[in-house]
C-alpha cells in the first residue's frame, strides 16, 4: 500500500487526464490535415505498388508494348 498523500495523487490524475487530453487532440489535428492525409495515403500507395508488383502492371506493360508496335508498323507502311 502507497502512502501518498491524496493531494499528490489528485494532481497525478490531473497530469495523466491532461496528457491523454493532449494525445486526443494530436490526433484530432492528424486526421483534419488532408494534405498530410494525402501525403500517407500516397506513400502508402507507393510502398504497396513497390512490395508487391501487381500484376495489372505487367499487363499494362505488355499492352504498351502491343500498341506502340501497332504504331510503329502503322507509321512505317506510309
């Protein structure tokens, strides 16, 4: 058992209260700022985009490929 007195633990609560007050309002601010909401869900769908390499991609790759020979052949028969 403590032996604090009740003063002393009154204005612990009061310090904890307040840092949790602070923390709450942090992260209200965080999740207002949409440019800083943009910047994370971009580089979120950066770092997603550069793990795993979908596969949509190489399709898109392939079909670039396909339409600038088109092109290409296209171009050259004039």
């Amino acid at each position: 058992m403590t032996d604090q007195h009740p003063h002393d633990r009154l204005a612990d609560d009061v310090a904890s209260t307040r840092a949790q007050l602070f923390d709450t309002l942090d992260a209200i601010e965080d999740k207002l700022n949409v440019p800083k909401q943009l910047g994370i869900a971009a580089s979120k769908v950066k770092r997603g985009v550069l793990e795993k390499r979908p596969p949509y991609l190489a399709g898109l790759a392939a079909g670039v490929v396909v339409v600038g020979g088109i092109v290409v052949t296209v171009l050259r028969r004039r």
